[in-house]
C-alpha cells in the first residue's frame, strides 16, 4: 500500500521530513521534494545520502515550484504520481497547495495554519477563516485533508484527545511549550523569523468560559514546573491549536503557553515598540520601500544554522484537567526532545526535529488508512494511538504524569 | 560689515541656525538657505515669520541645492553673495560645501565632522583624514574655515581653551555631556538617527599619556555630580573636539562622556548586536538590498519631531585640571539649556539649540572680523571671550565652578 510523498518546502522542518520519509520509504514510496529553490531542496538530498537514511533503495527527487501556484503544484503531483503531499512550506502557501490537492484527489497534510502576508492575526477561529471553508469540498471529493500535524499544533492535540478520551467532561486544556535548549547565539528564532515574530505581534486569543478572551503578549504568564527541562516561565501565546480545540471541545477553557526567556522577551519588546516588526513596509529617506520585519529576518541566524551547536531539551505537553466518575482528574500528556540526538540522526535542531516527524507518522497512517479520512480533519479529530505508537518508534515518544504535573510518570501505553 | 549668510541644510540644527541669523540680520545681512529639499527649507522660512524673528526687514530665502555637487554649491555661493556659509548639512557632504567655499572666498563653518559614508570610526586623528588636508590651501587662498562651531564639538573647545588660559599647565579636559530632557517616547535619538548611532558603533579613541588609547562604547563609564541636572552616569564615546584637543594640548589627557540612560543603552545594545545598526547592505529573502542602519532611522521618530514635547534641561561643559603658580587647580565651565524655552523661541528642541547657536555666533564673529582667520582654524584655536559674550547674549550662557565640579559656581566674566 506504498503512497509517494511530495514534499513542500525546502527549510529545517523539510529536512527532518525528508529523513524521515526516507527513514520509512517501504511504507511511503517515491519521495519528492520542491520549493521555489531547487538547490534548497538538493542540499537536502545530499543530507538524506549523507545519513544513509533511505530504509530501500527507491526514488529520491528535487524539484522546483512556485507553491503560491496551484496549477504548478497540481502538475508536479501528476508528474510525480504523489499521493501524499507534506506541506511545510511557508504559511503563506497552504491554500494553494491545498486546492492543488483538491483538483488531484491527493491527500494533504501541513503543520501551521495558513497566513495572508498582509495580514497579522485574525479573528478566531483562525481555522475558518481559510481552512474550513474547503472542508465540504473535501468530502464531497473524497479528498484527505489532516490540518496541523507537526508537533503544536498536531502532536498536542493528538494529547488533548488522548487525556479527554479517558475523561467524562474536560474542563481545561493547557498546552505548554517550552524549548529549554541553548544555541549559542546572541539571539536567534527556531523558526522563519518572520513567522515567529508575526505569531507574538497581534493579540493572543484564547478560548475561555465558552467564548474568546483577548490578551496582548507577555501580559499573562506564569511559571511551571516541568519534567526533566525544571521550571520555567511561560507566557499565554496565540497558536493554531487554540482555534481547533475550542471547536471541538467546546466547554473547555483552550490556552496556550510559550516558554521564554527575560532576554528573548527584551528583544522582541525593543523591536516590536520600535515597530522593526511591522509588516507595513516605510519609506527610508533615500525613498526605497522596505518591509521592517523582512530587514530584520535577513540580519538574524538562519534557523537552520543553529542545530550544529544547538544543545538542551525542549519539553511540549497538554495538561488537561477534567471529571472521571464524578471525580476532578489531571493528566500532563508529554514529550521530551534533545537537540543534540535531533542534530545527530537528522542534520536539524530539537524544534524542527519535533515539527518534523510528526507529519510523518500522519503520512504513514493516511497510506496505512487509519488516517485516510476522505474529509479535512484536525489532529484531535483522528485516533490518537497509532499516532503515538509511530512517534514511538519515530523518536518522540509520549509520556504522562497521572494527576497532573508531578504525579506518577509513564509512557503513555504503560 | 554686513556679511551675507547661506546655510546648508534643513534639519532641526538649521532651524536654530536660521532663527539666530534672523534675529541678527543687521549684522549678518542677507539669509539664504538650501538643502536637498526645497520644502524643508520653506518650511524653516515659515517658522522664522510666524516668530517674527528677523531682527530688521531683510533677504530670507529658501534654495535647492545637492550639497555633494562642489560646483552647484558654488554656483549658489556666487548666485546669493553668500561671504559666509554655515554648513549643517549631513556630515557627507563637508568636504565639497569646503571646496565650494574654497573655490568662491566665501568663509566655511561647521559643527561635526566630515565622514564618509561607507566608512565608521576612521583612524585619529578624524580632522587629519580630511579636514586638516585643506589647511594649507585655506592659508594659501586666505580663506576662513571655523570646524566644528556647534556646541560639542565647539563651544566645549572654546572652554577647554577658556580653562586652559588660566592655567600654566594643562594635564586633563574631560567634556561631559548630559541630555536629562525627557521626549516621552518609547525611544528617539536627538539628532538624525543615522549619525547618532554611527557615532557609538567603532572603537572609542581618547587621548591619555600622550597617545591615542581605545575602549569600546559603554565599557567606560562613570557618575558625574553635576550643576542642576545632578547625578548622571556618563561613558566614554568619540567624539570630534578629542581630536582636535589632543593635537593643541598634546600633553594632557582628553575625554569625552556622553550620559546615556539604561533604557538607550538597552535599545542601541540590542539593535548593534542583531545587526540592525551596520550601514553595510544585507539582502532579504525576497532579493531586495537594503541598508539595516536606513531601516533603523525610518521607523524612529523624526529628531525634529520631538521639540513640542520636550522637557527639563541640558548641561554640557568641560572639566579642566592642570596647573598654575606650581599649584593643582581645577575648573568646570559648562552651560545649562532647557529644552521648552528652545522650543518656545526658536520651535527646536535643546539639542537642536545649543548646535545650532554657536555657529551663528562664530559667524558674527567671522563677520566682525574677530575669527576672520583667513586660514582653517579649530575652535580652541580662537579667542574664547567674544564667542562666550555673544552666547551669554544669544541665550547660552556660560558659567564656572572654581575648584572642580561642586566649586564655587559664577559667570564666566564674575
């Protein structure tokens, strides 16, 4: 039941995606890689060559699109015979690789939510501002479509599910994200820049007493305790998975913590209140039109120059609190990653390497047809299980913390 | 002895310097002012009648000019009668607003330095890689050029000279400078952010043991206990009047401290380290070559833009200790602004004012045939008294601490 894999995009999560497809190319098939530079996608190839990763000989091909050009892409999943097509391209090109999809029959799969370039957080749900409104096509054409399936959103969702199936009623969803590793840098994003930042410049939203709440960044934090990365501060953040989660555990409060340091929140306080962040382009006094967020893109690291020297753990969990049998349950459903064993096996650092894999194990129950919906799914829509026991293998396994955090630790399946 | 005025220039220095030539047109004669901009100027013209500042009925007018074009200078030096130029334009274009004078007779005074834009921080002496070039030319064609009238460098080397004077011995000029004027932005620099923060990016040079010494910015830093503003934390930075004091009192040490706030420290700290502050192009993702420095100055406010609002007070002055009759002794001579009452006569804030009084100053003084020098000449090079007696009259009044910072504190003259 092989399934070839197209793969949008050429970045640091790609990377880890082309690895692990060809980690698994007895069950995927022909692996393709495109992006609108093919040399990006070549050098990833020789990184596949490098680490011996293709598990059978098979197909291993680079090729160059325009992914904001349906037709183009559409095209290449014809020429390629792809059924499965991982979109981790930029943001900015998940509904025209999604229609590509459409108009084909094959089946789609991305990790982040799609983005308009001009404009900065919409209103929520942000799923239905773009997504959703493909989701009666889908299934009228029988089309597989599995919305944000990298780590958050994607993995943790897969938690949510997992912790509300053992729940009568759910009542919170804390989904906390912390990347307690260092890379050396005087400062530095783990991912596009200028996605990073566009997620910390507009309001954060989040999903309380059955309506959205509004906050502005770093305004809500606080402090937790974690397995092995210890305590850390983290600050109530806009995500994907809010949006989802609200919709399908309604009664649930649905909130999101990123974890930050004093130094990352000093920069980016600097440069949003100087408005280098701004996506609005200003004018310079010779008269040239430049966009501030795309000067300071250019001058930070490329994230991908970080995994050499990147070290430390990143710990990603949902703590989920609820009702069993009329009693108050908490479970904190979890995963460690190390940067280091990220750079080792895949060439990448700790945060692509957990946004990275989780795309496919998704690729490989659409082939198997656990996940093969033949509709548009969110992550917590699908059956968790075969999910976690893939990571397992895959190398990001899921814990759980019985009673919330700090209580008895085991593997998910223990 | 009328001698007619061009200015060159239209920022928030060339206000001042149009409002103090107005004010004293029955000495100065005609004024005339261009810049790049045509409307800049008229814009200055509009203020100086809505203050009625034209001390009596005169020539006032607006020119465009590109002040890097030698010859176009010149032409407007011939076309206006122009016998005295006050250039405080960009610190580009010095040099060929110098040929121009050179070329037509006209006397030349500025208030900064000459620097070239590709390059930071050039080896020291700074007036020896330019300036100082033209000396002999200037004796040989007897024309006068007063570098640096502003007010530091400038009226800070007529104090240094004042101090000096009185002493048979000098061992140490330190200038302090501190702006404790709030602008109740989020951050602003007083002065195009351009030259602002190119002063702060290179290695600070200073004069000690009779040799040119190097530290870095804000590797340097001390309280300074001073009249009116108080205690200040003051660093060391380049600064031009250094190098011309280092060459006429080589025997004692001089430095310059500039009083920065944590806050500025903070931004100019995170801007320099990412990058933000080099004036060498970076590329964006999408092709586009820009200068971060540009960018930088586009998003901040614009220097002139702060006056309505600007509050409390500025001192600057010299600390002077050397010698006299074998005894040790000590001078402080300095000079408090405030920043409203700027604003309120001449529609600039304090920075602006006190740049931009001293060369109008040396220019009456050019034209009373006091500073004709008919040679190129620092400010430290000429007699202090009747520059300080046109300040005390002009609104920046000189005064002393005898004995040091904390002395006995009098008029220059008591």
């Amino acid at each position: 039941m092989k399934r070839n894999v197209l793969i949008i995009g050429a970045g640091g999560v790609a990377q880890v995606v082309a690895h692990k497809c060809a980690q698994n190319n007895d069950v995927l098939g022909d692996i393709h890689i495109a992006s609108r530079t093919l040399s990006k996608c070549e050098s990833i190839l020789e990184t596949v060559h490098a680490k011996r990763a293709m598990k059978q000989e098979g197909v291993l091909a680079a090729h160059q699109v325009d992914a904001m050009d349906s037709a183009a892409v559409a095209a290449l999943i014809r020429e390629t015979g792809a059924q499965i097509v991982i979109n981790v391209g930029s943001a900015f090109v998940n509904m025209t690789v999604m229609d590509a999809c459409i108009e084909t029959g094959a089946a789609y799969i991305d990790t982040a939510i799609h983005e308009d370039p001009a404009k900065i957080c919409e209103i929520p749900p942000w799923y239905g501002n773009y997504e959703w409104k493909k989701r009666d096509l889908c299934t009228e054409k029988g089309v597989t479509a599995i919305l944000g399936a990298g780590f958050d959103p994607g993995v943790v969702n897969a938690f949510a599910r997992f912790a509300a199936d053992q729940m009568d009623e759910v009542k919170s969803i804390d989904i906390v994200d912390i990347n307690a590793g260092s890379h050396g840098k005087y400062f530095a994003t783990n991912f596009d820049p200028e996605i990073n930042f566009r997620e910390f410049t507009g309001t954060v939203y989040y999903w309380e007493d059955q309506q959205w709440k509004e906050t502005s960044m770093f305004a809500s934090g606080r402090e937790w305790d974690l397995p092995v990365v210890g305590t850390q501060k983290a600050y109530q953040s806009g995500h994907d998975e809010v949006h989802s989660l609200a919709a399908n555990y309604p009664k649930a409060d649905v909130r999101f913590w990123m974890g930050f340091g004093d130094h990352y929140i000093n920069v980016f306080t600097v440069l949003k209140n100087l408005g280098l962040l701004s996506e609005k382009p200003v004018m310079t006094a010779e008269g040239q039109e430049v966009v501030p967020l795309k000067v300071v893109k250019a001058v930070l690291p490329d994230p991908s120059s970080l995994a050499p020297d990147y070290t430390g753990k990143t710990c990603i969990g949902d703590l989920v609190k609820g009702v069993k049998d009329g009693k108050d349950i908490e479970m904190f459903v979890y995963n460690v990653a190390d940067h280091k064993e990220a750079f080792d096996e895949v060439g990448s650092q700790g945060i692509s390497y957990t946004a990275g894999v989780p795309p496919v194990a998704a690729a490989m129950l659409v082939a198997s047809g656990e996940w093969d919906a033949k509709t548009m799914k969110n992550v917590e829509e699908m059956d968790p299980k075969p999910f976690f026991t893939l990571l397992d293998k895959m190398g990001l396994p899921t814990r759980v913390q019985i009673g919330g955090l700090g209580g008895e630790d085991k593997a998910w399946d223990a």
